[in-house]
C-alpha cells in the first residue's frame, strides 16, 4: 500500500481528545487511514455480526435499518446480520439485497408486556446467543438499537476487544451531571466522584469472547437488582456503564457513531454515522482521579494515535493508576530480555540496578540475561523487589558483533517458544547499553509494541535507512514506511514475539543464503514486519533516547537512554590481558 507517511509531532486533529487516559483509542474523523484498516481486517479474514432487537412494533425500523447498513456499514467485509425478534415469520417476509459475504439470520426472542423487561433482558438474549452461537460464527459483534439509521460509514475503524460509544448527551459533560444509577443499593451503582465518560447502550461492541463477560455481568447484576425490587434508572445502560468503569473499553468511539440530529450539528462532528429516528429513552478496585474529556486534548505538539489508531505514548498523555490496575487485576507477568554478550556484560549491572528503580515497578518481573559468560554473570549479587525474578540463559557466542545481531531475533525465538510462552504474558527485548532514568511502566504494553527511533522521529521516509536493495529480503521501497522504529526496545505478547522474530530470523537466514547483510542487521528486518504487520501501540522516543542528541521542547521525559561507550573497544578490540591470552594459547 501506498500512503502518506505519518507524522510524530503534528497531530491531525487538536479540537479533539484522540486517546483516553488508559491508551485507548477515541475514534474522530480525520483520525485514521482506513486503507490500513482495511487492509489489516481483510488480511485476518475477520467476519462481523452486527446484533439488533426488533421485538413488537419496533420491527417497523427493521427495513430502514438494514438497508443503511448495506450502504454504509462495514463496507467490503464480511458480516452476518443477526434480527433477534418476537415476530420471526412477519421478517422473515423482508426481502433484503444483500452484498456479498453478507447473511442474515432470524433468532427468536421471548415477548415482554413492559418496554422496560425488553430492555432489561437484551444482555441476557445477547449473553446466550453469544455463548451457544455468536462465538462460532464471527469474530467481533457489535449491538445497535434498531430505531437508528446509518448515514455514514461505520467501517472496521470502530472494532476493538472491546469498544463503546460516547453519549451523545454527555461527551464533554463533568461526571457529576451523568445519568449513573446513585442508589448504593443497586449493582448498577456508581458515586459521584467515579466514572470517565456517559456511554451508550444503543452501540457497544467488541470480540466475541469480550461482549460474552460484558453481557454474563451485566445481566447477574440486572437479576441482583431484581431480587431486591430495584430499577436501575436507564436499565442495561446503567449496568453497562458500571462494567466499563472497571473493565475499560479498548476503544471509544466518539458521538459521530451515535448522534440525535435534533440536538444540531456541532462544529467538532464531522460526520454523522450512525443516527436516531426518534429520542431515545430519557468486587473491583474503587479508583478517583480527575475525569477524562473529549473535547480538550492533553497534548497538541505531538500525535497520540497513528492512521490505524494505535496509541503512541508520550508523557501526559495516560493515566498510570488506571493502566496499573488494570494490569494488577489480570496479575500480568512481564519478561525483559537482553543480551550480555562478550565484553557487553560490562554494562549488565547498571542495566538491572536502574530496571529495579524504573521498569514496571510493583508488577511482576522476569529478568532474562542471554549470555555467554554464564559463571561470570552468576556472580553478580542483585537485590530484586518482590515478584521479580532474574534467570540467566546460555547464548553461542560469534566472532564478529555484526553475527551477534543476526543471531538474536533467532535466540528470542526460540527461547519463547520453547520457555517464554509458559513463563511471561509480556515480553520485552532491549538493548544492555542503555539504562533506565525514568519510569516505564505498562503504559507501554500491547500486543505488538516498537519504538519511534529517536534519529528519525520526524524524518520523511526516504531519509529512513532501511534496507535499500531489493535483494534483501528486509527491502523497503522509498514510498513506504510510517516510521522508523529501534531494536533496541520492542515487545508484545509473547504470542506476538514468536511470530516477529520467527519472521525476521528467516528473513535473515534468507539473505545470509545470497550473501546479503541488511544495512542495520536485525533492526531492517524489524522495520520490515512493522510495515506489514503494524504495532498496536507505538512509544515515543521518550522510551528510547541518546542524551547527545540533546533535548528537545517536546520531550518531558528520557525514560530509557543510550549510555556513553567507545564502540570499537566494546565490539572489536581485544584487551590486554585477552591479547596475552591468545598469545599463549598460540604458543601452545
């Protein structure tokens, strides 16, 4: 794909919040490239249910709906149709044209005398439908109210593991003016110095196995209420925003996906995608902290997000309380491996003493050190915080520090899949000649994390030094790019690492069979799956910074610098005493 190259430092929207405080993508117009989007969607092969209920008279909208929806939504992809109804034989005489790829299914759905019941039962039809079907049929379900229309595109920009929409009453209201149910006895319950943002039930969505938790919760704390005669005030809305207070949604998409067209047209809307026929209806952490906007961005002299809405992380931009619980509740472990080869061990103690000040403090930790000087690096005497452990692995040592870089996306190949994989969720790669001068925290983690190179954070792609010749199996055209990102600090899930260094290894091996080096040895061929297999979470060059480079105005933080050294002493020289050595050796 050809595109333009994204920019580090000029957002494409600053009337806009772009990410909320836990890295979570808000979806504007003028945010995305939907090329990408597509292009990632459709490489996955990814089919989409879209879920509506029209039970009695509101089987009226039915026609409306699904015809807008041919025009406008997840265009080009696949999707099934899913009309949960009281009233199957009455749809079932619809005669809709329906693209290709496209289905409709009729489910039945019991029959309520109250509106009210309709609504309270929805999670519990969408929780049963999704466990006993949904789960085998698609791979993302998005809910709708079906007295809507869409009148834009709604495409796969909108998709996440779990996504909800911001209200259109409330996108930029303090929280104390939400519509949250306030009476303590209520599971739906939410005081009034909790909460981000008002979302509404009328669009949720995310991957199946998600909107299964996120109904099974909702409806328990619906039949909660039940038995002790309590409403909640906007029924399933007001459950499910107290499941997005403590389960954050990985994606919000802002009122242009749910808009009331009597409430005008703001200047910020762009567009109008998804819009109401008629008014619609009038054991967790307990955390306070200031309420996130939508309108008021934290930062305008960088880009928080990239074309296909990966965060990119500077300081200011997140909330590390929130990030943190979030990680603590899912008892996350990380790994973080480097390598201490040759004379590189020398650096070995700093690099762990400033990771026990910096790197993921109060979580848990696995320190793996690849080396090849394993008695030395067991004499070493680490004082480590709870939780963390360090483990030293055996590493081939090579003659030439060039081999040395091949060699290691094969090693961390390896290593995860024969050990990682069972030992860390997370695993970070970095350089040993760095230390840590500031916290990185799992605000940095995703299932597919680079970082922006700090030679090149703003540079045009054709000034990249990716590989050039097209020989090379890390060949990149000057025509292609988003940025160019370090070896010296990447990670993801584990999952997610096999496959990156699985596929930069046999690159690598690829060239070595044509006597081909790339230009900067493992780092090209980095480059080279970040172009087709994009991050989804982007660090800024705040987590990868040389002080010599100076500091420039948008740089509040220098979290993971370069440490000053004489490279050919490092890398080729031999010391005095190795000299005398190999000269005895020769000897005998």
């Amino acid at each position: 794909m050809l595109y333009e190259k994204p920019q580090a430092l000029t957002p494409p929207r600053t009337d806009v919040v772009m990410m909320t405080p836990w890295l979570a993508p808000i979806v504007w117009n003028g945010t995305y490239n939907i090329d990408i989007l597509n292009a990632q969607f459709h490489q996955r092969g990814v089919r989409i249910g879209l879920a509506m209920f029209a039970i009695k008279k509101y089987v009226v909208f039915l026609k409306q709906f699904i015809e807008t929806a041919e025009k406008f939504f997840m265009v080009g992809h696949k999707v099934n149709y899913y009309i949960l109804t009281d009233r199957v034989e009455e749809v079932r005489q619809y005669n809709f044209t329906l693209g290709e790829g496209r289905q409709i299914f009729t489910l039945q759905s019991p029959t309520y005398k109250r509106w009210q019941d309709i609504c309270f039962r929805r999670m519990e039809m969408i929780r049963n439908y999704t466990r006993d079907r949904f789960i085998n049929e698609v791979d993302y379900l998005a809910v709708a109210d079906i007295d809507m229309q869409f009148s834009d595109d709604v495409g796969v920009e909108s998709l996440s593991e779990l996504f909800g929409t911001l209200h259109p009453g409330y996108y930029n209201a303090p929280r104390q003016r939400f519509t949250y149910e306030r009476r303590p006895e209520s599971r739906a319950y939410i005081p009034p110095d909790e909460g981000d943002f008002y979302y509404a039930a009328g669009y949720f969505g995310g991957t199946t196995e998600e909107i299964y938790k996120l109904t099974n919760y909702c409806h328990n704390g619906i039949m909660a209420d039940r038995e002790k005669n309590i409403e909640a005030l906007w029924h399933e809305e007001s459950h499910l925003n107290k499941y997005f207070i403590y389960y954050k949604p990985t994606k919000l998409l802002s009122p242009e996906y749910l808009w009331d067209n009597r409430m005008g047209i703001p200047g910020f809307l762009k567009r109008r995608r998804f819009v109401a026929f008629l008014v619609q209806k009038p054991v967790l952490f307990r955390m306070l902290y200031e309420k996130p906007r939508a309108l008021n961005p934290t930062r305008t002299d960088v880009v928080m997000m990239t074309p296909w809405l990966a965060p990119i992380v500077w300081n200011g931009t997140y909330n590390i309380d929130i990030l943190n619980a979030q990680f603590h509740q899912r008892g996350v472990r990380i790994g973080l491996a480097m390598f201490a080869i040759k004379k590189y061990v020398v650096f070995l103690k700093n690099f762990i003493e400033t990771a026990e000040k910096f790197f993921m403090v109060g979580h848990k930790v696995n320190y793996y050190i690849l080396t090849d000087r394993v008695e030395e690096v067991h004499q070493y005497n680490f004082t480590l915080g709870e939780g963390r452990q360090l483990f030293t692995l055996q590493s081939p040592t090579y003659k030439r520090w060039q081999d040395i870089c091949f060699r290691r996306m094969e090693m961390i190949r390896n290593y995860t899949r024969d050990r990682f994989i069972n030992e860390v969720d997370y695993l970070a790669v970095a350089d040993i000649d760095m230390q840590f001068s500031d916290d990185v925290g799992v605000e940095s983690l995703s299932e597919l994390f680079g970082t922006i190179h700090p030679g090149f954070y703003n540079a045009p792609r054709q000034r990249f030094t990716y590989e050039r010749r097209p020989q090379s199996r890390a060949y990149i055209p000057y025509d292609e790019g988003d940025f160019y990102y370090a070896a010296g600090y990447f990670g993801g899930t584990t999952e997610e690492i096999y496959k990156l260094t699985n596929y930069c290894h046999n690159g690598i091996m690829a060239d070595r069979e044509k006597n081909i080096e790339a230009l900067w040895h493992e780092e090209s061929h980095l480059n080279k799956y970040f172009i087709y297999y994009k991050p989804t979470k982007l660090l800024s060059p705040e987590y990868l910074w040389d002080n010599r480079m100076g500091i420039p105005g948008f740089l509040k933080r220098r979290r993971f610098v370069a440490v000053p050294k004489n490279h050919n002493e490092i890398r080729n020289k031999r010391s005095i005493k190795e000299k005398q050595v190999a000269s005895q050796n020769a000897k005998h």
